[in-house]
C-alpha cells in the first residue's frame, strides 16, 4: 500500500516560499538571461549587475553566517574554539597556499567553492526527504539526480576550456580533460534525471504524490548549471545563473533562524538590525558587502574606479600572500563553520528556531542544507 504524502510534506519552508527561492530564482535568472542584449549586460558583468548580483547576492550571503554565529554572543561563549581557530585554520592555509603560488591559491578556492555550491543542491534535496521519510532508494535516487544535473556540466566544462568565464580569475580551473569526457557526462547526466523524472511520473500515476518543492528544485538546479555553464556564452550569464539560486535560499534559511533565536532573546541590543523585517537584514548584509568588495578593489583588483576610486600602487606579491588570504576570510570562515553550526541532531533547538519542528517531520541535520559558495573578491 503506497503511503500518500500529506500536503505539508509538499514544501519545505512552505508554498510561497518555496516557490520564491527556488523556482522563483531560476526564473528570475533565466529573465535576466534573456533581457541581457536589451540591459546592455552582453559579455562582462556591467556595474550595476555586479552589484545587485554579486555583491547583494553573492557576497551579503556569506556575511549572513553572522546571525548564526559572531553575532550571537552566547553561541561564541558556548564554542570558542571554534570560533576562534576556525578563522585563523583557514587564514594559515590561504597564506601557505599563496606563497606556494597565487594561481595555486585560486584553484584551490575555485575547487573548495565548486565542492560548496554542490553540496548546497544536495541538502536542500536531503531536507525534503527527510520530511517526506523517503525511501532509502528514492533517497539515492534524488541524490543522484543533483549530482548529475551539477556534475555533468561542470565535467563539461572542464573538458571545453577555455570557456568566456571563469569561477574566480582567469584559468583557476585545471584544463585536461578530452573533449569527449565532456560529451559523455552530458550523456550519462540527461540519463539519470530522465531516470529520476520517470520515477516522479511513476509517483503519480500510482497515486502517491509528489513533493512539488522538490521537483521544483532539481528542476532550478539544472536550469541553473545546465544554462549557467554549457550554455552561457559569457561572464554576465555564467553569474546570475550560478549567484541568484545558491544565495536567495540561504538568506531565507538565516532570516528564518535569525528571527527564531531573536524571539528567545538572541543578539541582545543587536537585534535591532531584525526589527526592520527582512528589508533591514538585508540592508544590513549589503552594506557589509560593499565594504568587503571596496576592500578588494582597493588592495588587489583595481578594476572599478568608478565605485572606488584609483586605489593605491600595486602590491608586492610578499604583501599580496597576506593580504588576499585576508581578504578571503568571510568566506573562507563561512566554508569551515558551516561544517559545524547546522548539525541538528546535536542541538534540538536549532529546529524550533527555523520552525521545522513545528511542521511536523523536521529534519535531523540541516548540515548540508546551505552548503553554499562564496567567491572571493569578485564573484562570491
């Protein structure tokens, strides 16, 4: 007897919701796509794209972390060492990694950031499962269905380089593969999400239901690295396709917690920067963005005057080793707690504070639901 999903089980955060951050992400994206001969955004990213979309994005979703964590002084009290060592762990390997060479230092970010985005996907996918009590098969099955519809085009990718973009600068990804690995990933990719969409047909033609959410989702992420990847042309396409679906989800996710450990009495006098809704949040981040971004164009990039003037002379690359590891360590720091901060099953609270607890079948480790990416300096 096939047990029916209840309509609850349908939504993670909830329809409208749902529907937003992921549908809603990939739609806009595609939007943006499309309008670019018209918005003057063919080929690089313009100014105005470049801020809304990386840094009001992309890099404001790495500052989010704060309300999880360096924000929350009872959360530091209860884990220093954590907080503490993880920033200066991640600082230590980026010196290392720079002074053995800048380009190593930026594939190994480029790689660290792929691992994140990927993850992301998947814990997203492993959250609406664990609502559901999916099978063990069905849990595989959808697994196997993210990794594809990301792993597909980024082994493309690899094998079709150079492309007219890159993840963070210039060849930071290592070229090798043959033309023809690309073409069979692709293949073995369209294999297994038409074998993952047979089986939610199959779903419904037995009348058990599907969780629309995440269909939605597997179907946004494919949209997003499928036309972010094999078919973006350009810097500007590749970045709203890559930014807008991995960062708007994760600001629901932290405005959702922030706002269930303020109504416990969290932040102190710093939850004034929740009082103003999610526009204040959001304004918040921004800011703290810009700064970062002003930092690095300042001290390394130099490339947009217009926003933040001429900036000083060039670095020696002795000051450059400390410097953009510096740099990179709100992001760095993001990568390395986000291991830690979102394990569930240790901390019960941590559901009533995000409000899946009280939806019935909430999940046990949110570990994975945000795996998101952040890339340094231009492209978070």
């Amino acid at each position: 007897m096939p047990r029916l999903l209840s309509p609850a089980q349908a939504w993670l955060f909830g329809r409208g919701v749902d529907l937003t951050v992921f549908a809603g992400s990939a739609l806009v994206s595609v939007a943006f796509v499309l309008a670019s001969p018209w918005l003057g955004a063919v080929g690089d990213t313009p100014a105005w794209a470049w801020l809304l979309f990386v840094v009001g994005v992309d890099v404001a979703h790495v500052w989010s972390t704060l309300f999880r964590t360096y924000l929350d002084g009872e959360e530091v009290s209860r884990r220093p060492g954590l907080y503490v060592g993880a920033p200066l762990a991640a600082y230590g390997v980026g010196v290392f990694a720079y002074m053995a060479a800048p380009g190593v230092f930026w594939s190994l970010f480029a790689y660290v950031a792929l691992f994140h985005f990927i993850r992301q996907q998947y814990g997203w996918v492993a959250l609406y499962d664990r609502k559901a009590r999916a099978s063990a098969f069905e849990r595989r099955l959808d697994a196997a269905a993210v990794y594809a519809a990301t792993l597909g085009p980024v082994v493309w990718w690899h094998a079709n380089l150079p492309r007219g973009f890159w993840w963070f600068v210039e060849n930071d990804f290592l070229a090798g593969l043959p033309a023809w690995a690309g073409t069979v990933a692709l293949g073995a990719h369209a294999a297994v999400l038409t074998l993952w969409a047979g089986h939610q047909g199959l779903r419904i033609a037995r009348g058990e239901g599907v969780q629309a959410g995440k269909v939605l989702l597997v179907a946004a992420t494919w949209v997003a690295w499928f036309g972010g990847i094999v078919l973006a042309r350009d810097d500007f396409a590749f970045t709203v396709m890559n930014v807008v679906l991995h960062g708007v989800p994760y600001f629901a996710l932290l405005f959702r917690y922030a706002r269930g450990r303020h109504a416990e009495g969290g932040f102190g006098g710093l939850g004034v920067l929740l009082r103003a809704g999610l526009p204040g949040f959001l304004l918040f981040l921004g800011v703290l963005a810009l700064l970062e971004e002003g930092l690095w164009d300042v001290l390394v990039w130099h490339d947009r005057p217009v926003l933040f003037g001429d900036g000083g002379p060039a670095l020696e690359a002795d000051v450059l080793a400390l410097v953009v590891p510096l740099l990179a360590l709100p992001q760095a720091t993001h990568y390395v707690l986000d291991a830690f901060i979102w394990k569930a099953g240790k901390e019960p609270a941590l559901l009533n504070r995000l409000g899946w607890s009280r939806a019935g079948q909430g999940p046990s480790n949110v570990s994975q639901a945000h795996k998101v990416v952040a890339i340094p300096g231009r492209g978070e």
